[in-house]
C-alpha cells in the first residue's frame, strides 16, 4: 500500500514490555541459494511483455558484452533475497570502469518498460534499478540491497573500445523466515490446479516472511496489519510460524499512535516506528489478528497483554459514529477496503466494525470482561440495526453507502460477513451481484485483499462452488497469465491495472493475495 | 591519455625481484578531512559555466529537498578521496526510498552538462556521477569510489509525498602519498603570481600522488611514463618522495611487454599489469626516468638493475629506423607526443630518440659500459645526422616531419631539446614560432605535456623571459579560467577543446601539467 494521509501533531507511544517481547521473537532467517536457469529475451506479446528463453545458464554464463549489450537473466523462479554476480574482461586490460544498468523484475514489463517513463503517484525508489560503476575487474559484488525478482538484466553501458565486460555468474542468497518443513502435504483429494495455486501462494507467503510479515518483498516490504491478518490466517494452517505472528501483534500493540490508536502500519528499521498513517478498518483488525492468533494457539498470556489495546480500538471507533451508530463518512483516506476507484467506504465499514465488534464479543467473553462484553453487545445491537435500517435497500436488494448511495461489491461483503441479515438473505445478495458482474454502476473489486473477501462471503453463505470457481477465475487466471507468486493488484478485466500510474511499480508478490492456501487446506481438511 | 592500440599476441614478461622491490616501497597514503565550504549554483557565463556562492555550508546544511531539487556542495578546492554522506528525512517516517543523484565535478561543467549527452571516444565510466538508493534513513553513507572533485551536486530523484530528504553534512577523506612537510618555501624573490602557480602545481602534484603517480586522478588513474617522467622532475624540488619515484621504475622495470619493450602504462589493480599500449617515445622516456632518477638521488643499485632494461629501449627503437636512422613514420598510435589534431610524429620521434640516446650515454658513462657507450655514440652521431640532413629545411627554417613534410611546434621542440642546430639557430626557430603564433598551416600544441617541452626549450635557449611569459601566457590563464589543479588539456584559444568528444570527460588535475613547480623552483632558486 501507499497511502498518503498522517495524523498531525504524531507522536508515538511506546510500551517498552510490549516491544521487548516482540523483539525477542525476532526471527531467523532461512538461506539459500538460488542459481540462473537460464537467459531470456523480453518480448512483446499483445499489449503485455513475455519472456522467451535463448539458452541454459551455463551455456550463457561468461558472455561478453560491449556497450549498450544487454543479457537478461532467469532465476527460474520468484526470488527475495541478495544478489552477487561475478564480473570479468575480455580483450585488452580494462582501461576505464565499466557502467552497468542492473534491472530486477518480478515480471518481464519491469525490464521491458523505461524506468524515465515512470511518473506515477509514489515513490520511483521502489523501481528496482542499480547504475554501477566496477572499477576493477574481474569484480565479484554482492548487492548491499535485497531484491524480489524472478528476472535480472544486465546492460553494459560503458566499458571502453580495449575491452568488453563478461557476465561470468550470478546467485541470489534467498532469504524467508518461513520453514518450509512445516508445511504439510495436500490432502490427496486435492485436484491439480489447486496444488498448483496452493504452491504459489505458499511461495508468495514464505517470499513476504521476513523479519516480519512483510507486504511485498518489493514493495513496501512493510508490516502492514491488513496484509497481517490475511498472512496469519494462512501461516496457521501452512507455515506454522505462530511466533511472527506473535512478534507482529506485540510490535502492534507496543508501538501506538496519538490517543493509542493501532496504526496501519509499522517499520523495524532503521529503529522500530509506528508510521502515522490511521486507518479506521486497519485499527479494528488488531482486533481479528488477536481473535485469530488465539484461537489458533491458545496462548493466554498474549491475549491479556493485548486485550486492552484491542478493546480500546473499539472506543475509538465509535468517535466516528453519528447519533445514528452509522460510521460517518468522509472524503480523505480514513478507511481502505479495497483500491477500486471512487469507493465509498461508509458501508463497508460499518461491516468491519460490526464484524471486528463480534470478535472482540468472543475476547471479552474469554477474558470473562462482564462489563466490555455487556458494552460491546450494545454496540453490535445499535450497528447492525443502524446498518440495516440506514444503508440497507430494500428495494435494490443491495447495501448502499454515503451521501451518493452508491452501490459496491465492497459495501456487500463486508455487510454479509458482518452478518447484518439474515443467511438466506445474504445469498440472494451475493446472487444478485454474481448477476450484475461487469455493471459500472456497481462499484468493483480491485485487490486480491477484496477478492479474498468475496471468497470467504462466499464460503460463509455455503456456495462453495461459487468460492472455488471465483477462486480459479481469480488467481488461477492470475497464474495463467504467469504469476510465480500472486500480485498485489489483478483485474481479470483489466490486467495492467495500478493505482499508482504504472504497473512497473505494483508489487507482483503480495501477502494479501496469498489467501488460495488459507481456502484450499481448510476446505479440503473439512471435506 | 587514452589511447585505442594495443599490441597483438600481448604478454607480459615479470621480473619477480623487481616487482617486489616495487611493492616492497608501497608509499602510506596520508589522510585528512576536507569539509564543505559552501553550497553554490550552477550558472552560465558565456560558453562556459561557473560556481555562484549561495550560502556557507553552516547555514545550507540540514536543507530538506524533495525531488527533483538539489544541492551544490563546494568543498572549496580540489579534493581526491572518500566521500561521506549524512542523510535523515523531514516529514513522516519515510515510507519509500529514497533515490539520488551524485555528480562530482573537478569544474563546474561537469555537474551542468548531462551525462547522457556524452557520446565520445572514450568510456563513459569515468563521468562521476553515481545513482543511489537510500532504503533506510537516517543514513550515513561512505561511497566506497574514490572521487577528483570540488563540487558535488546531491539531487533527490524520488522520495515520496510523506517525506523530504535532508541533506545533514558532507565531507571528504582526502587521500596522498605527498607529504606537504617535505616542500621547501619559495624563495622571497618569487613574486605572487609565481607563487600562485606554485601552489596550484604542488596541488595538482599532490592529487596526484597516491599508489602510484598517477596521470590524473578522476582519468585515468593510472600509472603512465610520459606522465611519471614530469612528475618525477617536479618530485625532485618538491615533495622530495623519490621512494615513490624508484616504486615505478621498478614496477616499469618488472613488467614488460613483447620484446622487453616498457610498456606505456601499468595497472596496480586487481594485479600488478603491464598495459599492452606500446608508444615509441614512452618507452624511450624509461631511460629519461632513470637518468632523472640517478641524478637525483645517487641511488646506484637501482641504476644498476635496471640499466639493461633501459638500454634494451634504445635495441628496440633502432627496429624503427630506416637506411637513413630516420625514425619510420606510420599511421597507427606508435608514439604520442602530443594530442594536437592531425600531428605527424616522425620528426618528435626522432626527437625523443636522440634525446633520450643522449641521457642514455650519460647513464653508460657512469656504468663504465664502454662498449653500449660506443654503440649509443654512433647512433647518436647518425641520428643526429639524418635529422639535420633529412628533416630540417633551411629555406624554411623549420624541422619537417612525414611524407608531407609537415611543420609543427611539437617537431620543432623536441629537435631543439635534441640539440640537433647550434644553440643560436635553435633561438631562431623559436623567435620563428613565436612570429608564426596562431598560423593554421603549423601544428600547434595542444597538451600542457607539450608546452612544458616547449618552456623547456626556451629555457634551454637562455630565452627565460620568454619561457616565463610563455608559462604566465597558458598556466597563469589557467589560473585566470578557474583552475583549482592544472588541466589536463588546455588552449587557450579553444578553451573547450577535447580530444575525447567532450569536455566533461577531460581530466581537470593532470599530472603533465604541474611542472610549473619544476620552472620557478629550478630557476628561482639559481637565480
């Protein structure tokens, strides 16, 4: 994510108790060694880039390349970690440095477009592109930055006319706090396409496990506690790795924002740091987080020591709601839900308070919290009736949200997994919106983070075909179209969609896409 | 220099015991912080561009740059060393990286022209300029390149709209194996302008001592004889370190081309290398180094080691002579002499031969090698011979030199240096050349290489007035033109001249170019 919103006068509040326990479950990193499997040449193909192989890496390695000559480089598959490659000259000796252009893409678009041409909404520091002088060959370098890439093209841009630089080997050291050993085989009834979405979910999880949940390896390589939820949710019943989780909610819950708010997102480096971006549905999924992470491990002690920062977010929510218990709208950044264009996000939200309310229901109950469950209840009463009675229409047989009532796939999904109406109800909604698919009027879904929602609002109201097949069409299609983890944005409709005016800067491997695990093996283990 | 030939079938022919002689002297590199004057701006000022203070670095420091601004550091003079840089940031947390641009210039062109502009004969490598991404902030950054600089322009490429980059301090660790302690003070009579040009040769003397003497250290860094003949001469009334001087003789010495022929240029890195450059006059400058060398320092063992290579250079240029002991002309880059366009170099070669056979028989003399003595005696009285008889037209009064006869300042120079006419017929070829001063049809020069052949000259000649005209005339405009070092090119009626196809490219601290230092202390000190 890239949000540009903060909170003035940001100040952060530290419970040093809290940061030492997550710092002491800082993980270690798995290594190792991932060789080329071959070149490539970019090719254009429609309006996307392709790559096409011209040779095995080891018939490749010790090409030699004068200016502007390029080779690109083929690690097989998706890689996050650093880089070394091994340089050397051929003819006279080299009598001024060599100039080389480094690009790593997770997709061929990232080589095959120009980085000049990036003009979009945020950062271009997140292209991944190196300048490098080598002032004396041969030269082996390891790259001081870590990487996620599957692809790695060298270009000469100067070397001098005495002498042509070779590309003599390449590596990348792979780095993931994820344990592969841990993941337990497929059920056997488990049909093929779903091993192979299962497989690149599993490797787009264990590619964002890092020092902690990232987002993105590529970008923003940040602890975000959306991302967060959805990536434990997998890791229970795939990874396994229930201490990143608990490292996670402890930096969550150590490190608040003004009035001891959960932020959005947080940094580790180059000292721990809550950003100071706010978020309404983000601050209520510490809540989901806790939820889940206790009733996957049964650890108690966490429970109490993040309870009160849970329960507090819930005090803050309900600052926003009007007299009605209606979430009030506005027109900044204050609630995420999905990036589709023009959403409003009263509706939805409302849904993630209802639905993060219920959860907070079962924590208070746990903690036998007589009094917050007793508030809490009063709280999910007056929601849901103000849900349905203020943005429920009847006649539509569709949720409506803000001002415009605009109707939403979001303000849907997030309302039928807050379960404002009746189950049958909520079927017929989901009926309804299968029926208008590709209707502008209706507001769509941009993210796998929504599309997961979708999916799981379509396992809650029992249309598991409907779930399976929206998943096939979804990041199945996303793997047909060559995905070796699932991205961060998808629009079957529109494959070169971003927020952020280019592709080249979306991230290609994204944790909140990673949920295809989460479905399959709680599915297939219930069969 | 940089030159496109090189020898076919190339290898290099080691003398262990003299290399590590040679490494055996490796001088201590002396250390000292330079810090930042000044921030200044980049302006226009006819064809040229200078540096416009705009603020002193105390008050400039900390400025916060969001892209595409930038920052000009002027570090107040030339500097050659490690370059450390302090970053933080000005807003939220930073939540992209950050992404610069570093341009360091010797002379402010460097840091207004664009590199990509740069379409010249020799690598782009050198240009100085440096892409940077900057994942973590704060950051202190050492760039692990050494830099030739005064300025150094910081431009921010790409943050994000949460954050600014702040620029918090600068500095250099200059690096020299000069040591200023040994330089004697001027005499008083030395008036200011001469004391002025003193300085700036013992600056361009000192950034360029390092390993080795280098030719310069921006381009190419690296040890050359043409070079190391005139830096040794200043070496010996300056900084006095003639332990470095007997390092490259050992090292040229150690390593020789096909046929022990000395090579041009040497590397030291990765590994001590012969270059496979062969020049006829560099090669002949061995046995100048060592005469220089032994009259200098008394140092007999080392004339002893390697007069039989010195004497071997003479064996090789003897293939070079025709029928007549003419100095056979060719096409290629078989000799250097200077960079003046279209140059014929038979005459100067002969020149240089009989320069160079001369300080030979100096060397034999003292050796007692009678019979090399007799040999260089009668090579000397035959070349002398073939160049009055072949080369030198009365009617003209002038040497000429090729096929078409041609004229230039650099025949003229190196065939009075030769002592080939009586001492007054020399004079008169110089007040010729003066009277000719801007005459298309005569090659001119166009290296402070070859003006201080020419001041030399006129020395030579007795014409003192004259040579420290002629040095006022060009250094001293140097000076005038914003020279911190002498250039490694410079005419002063072209002052934008590039052998290499810009200007950008050129070396602003050149080696060749500090002799200066040699003129005003020899003469001064006779005085």
């Amino acid at each position: 994510m890239a949000i540009n919103n903060s909170i003035e006068n940001f100040e952060m509040i530290v419970n040093d108790a809290f940061v030492q326990k997550a710092q002491s479950l800082r993980p270690t990193l798995n290594k190792s060694e991932v060789l080329p499997v071959s070149s490539v040449a970019i090719e254009r193909k429609g309006d996307d880039w392709v790559a096409v192989k011209q040779a095995d890496w080891s018939e490749t390695k010790g090409i030699e390349l004068a200016p502007p000559e390029s080779v690109c480089i083929d690690f097989g598959d998706h890689c996050v970690g650093y880089v070394t490659l091994k340089f050397a000259s051929a003819g006279s000796p080299p009598d001024a440095p060599a100039y080389i252009r480094l690009k790593f893409g997770e997709l061929p678009c990232e080589i095959a477009e120009k980085s000049e041409d990036y003009h979009g909404s945020i950062g271009a520091g997140w292209i991944q592109e190196e300048f490098l002088h080598i002032d004396i060959l041969p030269a082996e370098i390891r790259l001081p930055r870590r990487y996620a890439f599957r692809y790695l093209e060298v270009k000469v841009l100067a070397s001098s006319p005495k002498y042509r630089l070779t590309v003599e080997d390449a590596s990348c050291e792979s780095v993931t706090s994820a344990d592969w050993s841990k993941v337990e085989p497929l059920p056997e009834s488990v049909p093929e396409h779903h091993r192979k979405m299962d497989a690149v979910s599993l490797k787009t999880m264990a590619d964002c496990m890092q020092d902690v949940f990232e987002d993105g390896p590529k970008r923003d390589r940040r602890l975000w506690i959306g991302d967060l939820r959805l990536q434990a949710l997998t890791n229970y019943v795939t990874f396994h790795n229930d201490d990143l989780v608990k490292r996670c909610l402890y930096l969550f819950g150590g490190l608040l924002q003004n009035e001891r708010h959960v932020g959005a997102c947080l940094f580790v480096e180059p000292k721990l740091q809550i950003d100071d971006t706010a978020l309404f549905d983000y601050a209520l999924f510490f809540i989901s987080c806790l939820k889940d992470y206790y009733e996957n491990t049964g650890d108690r002690q966490t429970l109490e020591d993040l309870w009160e920062v849970a329960y507090h977010q819930i005090e803050l929510a309900k600052n926003r709601l009007d007299e009605n218990y209606l979430v009030r709208d506005s027109d900044d950044w204050w609630c995420f839900l999905d990036w589709a264009d023009g959403l409003n996000k009263q509706a939805g939200a409302q849904g993630v308070l209802i639905v993060t309310l219920k959860e907070a229901l079962v924590l208070a109950n746990e903690m036998k919290d007589g009094e917050k469950a007793e508030e809490i209840q009063k709280l999910l009463i007056k929601t849901i009736n103000a849900a349905s009675t203020y943005l429920w229409d009847e006649k539509k047989g569709f949720f409506r949200s803000g001002a415009q009532r605009q109707i939403s796939w979001a303000s849907q999904i997030w309302l039928i997994l807050a379960g404002v109406l009746p189950a049958e109800k909520n079927r017929q909604i989901l009926g309804r919106l299968e029926a208008k698919k590709g209707d502008k009027s209706i507001i769509g879904m941009v993210t796998p983070y929504m599309y997961h929602h979708y999916v799981e609002a379509l396992f809650r109201c029992g249309l598991v075909d409907e779930a399976f097949k929206q998943m096939d069409d979804y990041w199945g299609q996303m793997i047909e179209d060559g995905a070796d983890c699932f991205f961060e944005l998808y629009d079957p409709d529109n494959r070169y969609v971003s927020p952020y005016g280019s592709r080249i800067i979306n991230s290609y491997c994204h944790a909140w896409s990673c949920t295809p695990s989460y479905f399959i093996r709680k599915w297939y283990a219930e069969e």
